[in-house]
C-alpha cells in the first residue's frame, strides 16, 4: 500500500463535496474549526454547489476530487459530507492520477465507495473519519480532534484504538486476528457488490457501520456479503456504531444484536462489536490499508505500522 505524507500544520487542506450538499453557512462555520487547527483550507466549487440531492453535477464533484489530488498546493483532502452520490462519480475518477499523488484523504459514510476504490485502485492508504460540514461546524470535540490528528499527522503506528472512557467496545467472537483494516459503511458497501469497485475481504479486518436502517435491513445487506463469500474472506470482523439501528417502536422485529448473531457469528471470525468509529461523536478515525491486529477477547484492536509517511 501507498501511505500519503503525514500533514503537516500550516498544510492546506482541500475540501470536496463528492456526495450530498451542505448549507452554505454550516460549511464557512466548518472551516473556521479548520483553520483554528492551524491549516490553511481550500474550498473546492462543489461544496457550495446544488443540483437536488448532490452537490453539483457528477462531473464537477469527480473533477474537483481529481484537481485536489493533482494540485501540488494541496497537502491532504477532507470530504464535506456523505449522503449520497460518491457511487455516480467512480468511473469519473482518475485512481492513476491518485496513485502518482498520494495525500491524506478523510471521510466516512458515502465516502466508503471512494475509500474502497482508492484503496484497490490506487493502493492508497485513506482514514475514515470526520468531514467538515457532518462534523466540525459547532467545532470537532477533544477525543475526536486528538485522535483524528493522530492519524493524519503522525506517522508513527497508532497502536491500540480506544473508545472514550466509560465507553466498553464488546466481543461477538473471540480470537486474534490480523490483516489489513478495509471497509465503512454498510449500505455502501453493498452498493457496490457485483460492480469493478466490489470490495475484497480475503484476509482483512472488515469494518462495517450503519445508520438509520432497521434490523431487517440490516439482515438483508449482511446477508448479501455472507452470500457474497465476503465473511468467509475475512480474517476477522470490527462492527463500529450503528446509529439509530433499532426497530421502530412496537413493530415486531429481531434486535440489531440478535442479526449479528444469526448471520455474523456462525462464521466464527474474531469480532468485536461498539467501536466508535462511523455516525457518532465522539468517533475515533481508522486507517484503512494499513496492518492491525484483532484481540476480539480483550475487545482492542491494536494498528501494528504507521498510515502516513
């Protein structure tokens, strides 16, 4: 895997909207948080764009997701927001020109279609983890900010992979297990199944969350990657949070809990379950590319080598 050179603080930060828009004031407020981190941020078109439910056309989110990349003032990119649209722009986008650039590139939820293909595509290392207008307009909390500056400024392993105190991450199947971290959203993930960008579980730890979506919507997607030999390929399992994921009030339902038991655990893969990474705050920030190791008995996942250069 490529690792992308560690930012630095004076870097600028280039911001693309690849998915859904934001308001307008909600994205300036954002930036300031930014900028008060000690970078210098570049706003791209697309993030004060509106075509519906994106942000622009297709063809100015790829082009400014691809220009970012290619522009040498830039030191690393954060995604706006998700929503939906990052799926629509993947055969728009450059992974060669991405290749040859490495940068830092931050997001999660939609995002998961650019984390899977630049991780496949391009070989680069990427971090899921917070977006400007999802995350930072009231101003990133402390454990979020400390660990997402610990993943993209340096470049040493980031060992263990904590949840806020008081907060316990639960085991689902014992074991170890070690392998390259890939993954994100659920839904997204499933989105791309029978596509070029399907993603490849052999031998990796696979990182799913969700939000908003009930325990029999759940079960379908989980159950499409266990058809899909994606569970079978895996090393081992990290379930993140799972927002609002529960059944409506008195509709006669499984429990999230109850789906990953049914579906998850008779493979028998090292899996923890409550890792706060995904639609939470505080969240921690994950490498995706890089090697970690598993301890599903003591819920830890540990990151064994460095994400940034």
């Amino acid at each position: 895997m490529i690792k992308p050179k560690k930012l630095e603080y004076g870097n600028t930060i280039g911001v693309v909207a690849t998915s859904s828009p934001a308001d307008r004031e909600k994205v300036l407020r954002a930036k300031g948080e930014l900028e008060r981190l000690s970078f210098k941020v570049k706003l791209m078109p697309s993030c004060f764009e509106v075509h519906g439910y994106l942000s622009g056309s297709d063809q100015l989110r790829a082009d400014d997701l691809n220009s970012l990349f290619a522009d040498k003032d830039v030191d690393g990119i954060i995604c706006l927001r998700g929503g939906y649209g990052s799926t629509k722009i993947l055969g728009k986008v450059d992974f060669d020109l991405i290749k040859a650039n490495p940068k830092v590139f931050v997001g999660y939820s939609d995002i998961t279609a650019l984390h899977i293909s630049m991780n496949q595509f391009s070989n680069l290392v990427t971090f899921h983890g917070p977006m400007l207008a999802a995350d930072m307009p009231t101003g990133l909390d402390e454990f979020s900010k400390t660990e997402l500056l610990r993943a993209i400024t340096d470049p040493s392993p980031m060992g263990p992979i904590n949840n806020p105190v008081g907060i316990k991450i639960h085991t689902l199947v014992g074991g170890k297990a070690t392998g390259i971290i890939a993954g994100g959203n659920l839904a997204l993930i499933a989105a791309t199944m029978g596509t070029p960008y399907e993603i490849d579980t052999k031998d990796k730890l696979l990182f799913l969350e969700e939000i908003g979506e009930e325990p029999y919507r759940v079960d379908r997607m989980l159950t499409q990657l266990a058809l899909a030999g994606k569970f079978d390929d895996a090393a081992g399992i990290i379930l993140g949070d799972w927002n609002n994921c529960e059944a409506s009030k008195h509709k006669v339902s499984l429990t999230l809990m109850e789906v990953f038991r049914e579906i998850i655990v008779p493979f028998n893969k090292p899996t923890i379950f409550d890792l706060k990474a995904g639609h939470c705050n505080p969240k921690v920030t994950l490498p995706f590319g890089v090697k970690a190791t598993l301890y599903a008995d003591a819920g830890q996942l540990t990151i064994e080598e460095g994400a940034t250069l």
